[in-house]
C-alpha cells in the first residue's frame, strides 16, 4: 500500500445552524468538542439532519488518495452496529482497503456532529464512541510495514490505549505523516505533540493557528524560523493566505484560488493533506504537491460534506 491512514472512524451528521445556536450551546466556531454519547443526543434532538456520511479526519485524507487513483488502507474502529457496518460500506465503495474486522463493542460507533453556520464555517461535536478504543492490538506490524507512509491525525491521540496505537505505528512505518487536527486538541496534549513533532514524524499538516499555538509563537516568523530548525516537512495552511512548505532551509508558498463559491469548510484540511501526499508518494514536487493539495481543498469548500 502506498499510504496507511489510522484514525477515528467517525459518522459525520451534517446540520446547518445559526450562529446563535453556538452561543446558546457555549461551542466555540471553528473547533470541535468531545461529549459524552447524552450531549450528543441532547443537541442532535434539536436539529434537521442535511445528510450523513462516513467520514473522520484521515479517512477523508485516504479516501481523497484512492479517488486520485492511489492504493491506500485505513485502520479504525467501529462497532457491529448500523452506524458501523454503514461505515465499512463507505469505504468499501471507495476502493478502500479497510483493516479493521468489525465486531460487537461494549460501547457504539461514533459520530460527529457537523454544525455549518451561514459563513460555510464548520463547528463540530463528536461522541468517539468506540473509535477512541483503539489500542496496539489493532495495529498489526505487517500492514505498517507494508505502507510508505503512515498518516496519524491528532484527533486521535490520547494517553493509554491510543497513544499505545500510535507508538506502534510509529515505530514500524518507514515514513510517518501527522495532522494536528485542532486547536483545542493541540492545546489538550501540547507537550505530548510537540514531542510528536520534533522527534517522531517526517511530515506535519497544521493550520497556522494550531502551529502557532503549539510552539507559543507571537509571530508567524517564529513558526518559520522552528519549522527550520527541526528540519522536518512542515506543511501549514493560511486560509486566504495560501500554504507553505518549510523542508529544511526551503520554504515554498503556493497561493489560495480566489472566488470560489464557498459552501462548506468541512474537510478543507483533510483533502489538501490528500493532494499534497499523492504528490509526495508520485514524484512530484513541493510546489507541485502545494498546489496539488490547494485544488482538493479548494474543491470539497464548494459542496457540502468531507468527500469530494
């Protein structure tokens, strides 16, 4: 396989809202919460569901790559439920190989909600259910090895069973690729990323927001000047200010597309990490892969949904 992708296999419920909405449920646009499975159906209760898909942030990313003609596999859990065996069929019909065997779990699938305001901002509330339950039993060697690069996302580490995942991910993959994910979870497991993102990964996805918040930079020269000093592929995202690679001492900018109909900002991230590894894993370029990503991510702001 050219790309193995571990993360959360998470349902997307996607729900157009007011701004007001947020304010009166105390959720910060922009960022996503961790609730129990109550909230969940707490605030689910009082919306209109616009449409549900299998999605997650990785999963997205590796289902962007098999769609760009790449053989790639993902690994996480879900369990024996509706929720689960629809998820397996998503990536099925993707021409995803799946690896994980779905069995009855003592606790659901999980399931974010995806809550889209009137600017296209997507603000998100997830119960994990049984996809923060992976551990490094589900991880099996061969398949790492068998991968040229292991792509982890942040959303789903955390200390136990899933950083026990990662460790064994990391340690057997040729090549390891990492998003951030989100500012909150940057802030969550900061020392643990920051960690991460020194000594363990070659290729790092944030948004400007959350690289700057994981090294308390006050500037954007601050981020540069670390990013070539750890001589890792850093790749940061800027909104309308385009994106930029720093690999050692190069730094590489690609511009935003301009007027585009935005409707939906959900997965923008996910599928520019999809067009910049397809570049990575073809020979193409920095700048080539650069604008590779920015046309995926400049595509799925234009529909609603993570998947293009």
């Amino acid at each position: 396989m050219k790309i193995l992708g571990i993360g959360n296999a998470i349902v997307d419920v996607l729900c157009k809202v007011s701004d007001d909405f947020l304010i009166k449920n105390s959720l910060v646009k922009g960022t996503m919460k961790l609730v129990e499975e109550d909230e969940f159906k707490k605030l689910l209760s009082s919306l209109k569901i616009e449409e549900t898909i299998s999605g997650g942030s990785v999963a997205n990313s590796i289902v962007g790559l098999s769609q760009l003609g790449n053989k790639v596999c993902f690994l996480g859990k879900v369990s024996n439920d509706d929720l689960g065996r629809k998820y397996e069929e998503g990536l099925k019909k993707e021409n995803v190989k799946y690896l994980y065997k779905i069995k009855d779990e003592p606790i659901p699938t999980g399931s974010c909600l995806i809550l889209i305001t009137p600017d296209s901002e997507r603000t998100m509330v997830t119960f994990l259910g049984t996809a923060g339950r992976i551990n490094n039993e589900d991880v099996r060697e061969d398949d790492v090895k068998n991968s040229e690069i292991v792509f982890l996302e942040g959303y789903l580490w955390d200390e136990g069973e899933p950083k026990k995942a990662f460790d064994k991910a990391i340690k057997f993959s040729k090549k390891t690729a990492m998003s951030l994910s989100d500012l909150f979870c940057v802030e969550r497991h900061k020392p643990y990323f920051l960690d991460l993102v020194k000594n363990s990964l070659d290729i790092i996805f944030a948004n400007e927001q959350e690289i700057t918040a994981l090294i308390n930079a006050k500037s954007f020269e601050e981020v540069i000047t670390f990013s070539k000093q750890i001589k890792k592929n850093i790749i940061i995202t800027r909104g309308e200010k385009g994106a930029i690679s720093i690999y050692n001492e190069q730094l590489v900018e690609c511009p935003a597309k301009k007027n585009l109909d935005i409707k939906d900002l959900t997965g923008a991230g996910d599928l520019f990490a999809a067009g910049y590894l397809h570049g990575i894993i073809n020979g193409l370029s920095i700048e080539q892969s650069l604008i590779k990503g920015t046309e995926l991510s400049s595509k799925i702001i234009q529909k609603i949904g993570a998947r293009i």
